[in-house]
C-alpha cells in the first residue's frame, strides 16, 4: 500500500493531493520534530483519506472468501447452502459504484456522508459495525438478511469497500496498519520530495497471485524538502 500510494502521489495529475499532504504533515512536524506522536496521527485526515484511496484503487488482497449459511435469494438466483463465494476486491472498487473509479481522489473519504465512516475509521466504529454487519455473520459467512429487499444505498457504499475484509473477521491487524501507514507517510512526504525514476509515462504494472503488487517495486529518487 505504500508503494502504490507513492507511485500515484508521484503522477503529475494528482500533485494537487501530494501538496495537500506535505501540507498537512507540515502542520505537526518541524526540523526537529521529524515524526509524528499518537496525538497527532487522529488530525492526519488527509493523509488517511490517501492511504484509504490507495487500499480502494489497489487493494492487497485481490479476492475475499466466503461460505452461505443458509440459501440466499439474489434476484433469480438461489446460492445454497454451504456454496464456497468469492467477492473480487480489486474489481468492486473499480466499479461504477464509486466515481472516476480509475483515478486517484482522497477527497471522496472526506466528503459529507461518504464512506469515510466505514469499517476502518477507529476500534469502536469496527465493533459497532461487525454487530450489525448484514453480510457477514460470526463465523465469517455469507447471510441472506435482507438480500431480497436488496440492500440500502448506504449499506451498498460501505459494502463496497473492504481492503481490510468486512465483519467480524476482517483484518485482526488493521489499525496497526493504518498506524504505522500514516505515522510513515507523514514523516516521509515531510522531508523528501520523492521523483520517478523513469520519464513520463510513468507506469508500473502490477502483478497478482494471491497478492496485488508492483511488478519489479516502485522506484523513486528520494530529494530533501526544505522544513
């Protein structure tokens, strides 16, 4: 995730974000404050809607495994019982579901009603969620509840998002990943500049197995700002 938030905070049409995040890391970081404190990170908000967009457009895990409790009902469609369902991660984040979903925009997290408040905004939200989460049950399972009433638009947007999984068994390391995601991006976007080391186009394909990931790395020149 890393990688691939440097890579896009790298292309020149998103230098808009990249401006608004040295800013922000400015905001609590000096020359002889070089990163940032735990009472910090929860001002961070722009540089977490970065790291969110980056999970949305190139999530790690390509695919997410689920099994029916029961017999669910989804328009003409009956899954059984017991059917072994697999949600792809990386293609409902790129659907129509959500705009541009080919670009990079960290303002949609910040947005009134957005999915900004999904499953991965802190400890409490992630227990409220997973008690009234409607597609996965205890056992990290797919349940009919209200599948043929279809579900809420605010069910669909924060059902379309699950870099971490959803449910009870999503991520059991989740917010330390955010943690050290934001604790990093901050304190390393505050004292470098970070440059492609290709001309323009710059491109990095990705390769996948289980895994989505740059296919030889992300390769940056690294140049220290000014602070």
């Amino acid at each position: 995730t890393m990688a691939w938030c440097a890579f896009e905070l790298c292309q020149a049409q998103n230098n808009d974000a990249l401006l608004k995040l040295q800013k922000e890391a400015s905001s609590v970081l000096t020359s002889t404050k070089p990163h940032p404190n735990y009472e910090d990170i929860g001002s961070l908000t722009y540089i977490h809607a970065c790291i969110k967009e980056t999970a949305r457009k190139w999530p790690v895990a390509l695919n997410l495994m689920r099994v029916t409790t029961e017999d669910v009902h989804t328009g003409e469609y009956v899954i059984p019982k017991g059917s072994p369902v697999v949600l792809p991660i990386y293609t409902i984040h790129r659907t129509d579901l959500w705009e541009n979903p080919n670009g990079f925009m960290p303002d949609r997290w910040l947005q009134q009603g957005g999915v900004s408040d999904s499953v991965d905004t802190d400890a409490a939200n992630i227990g409220q969620e997973a008690k009234t989460d409607t597609i996965c049950d205890a056992k990290s399972d797919v349940s009919p509840t209200n599948a043929a009433a279809g579900p809420s638009q605010s069910d669909l947007r924060r059902d379309s998002y699950m870099p971490f999984s959803l449910g009870v068994r999503n991520c059991v390391g989740m917010n330390l990943a955010l943690l050290e995601a934001r604790t990093a991006l901050c304190s390393l976007f505050h004292r470098y500049e970070f440059t492609p080391h290709t001309l323009p186009p710059y491109d990095a394909p990705a390769e996948a197995f289980a895994l989505l990931k740059p296919k030889g790395g992300i390769w940056v020149v690294p140049k220290m700002r000014e602070v």
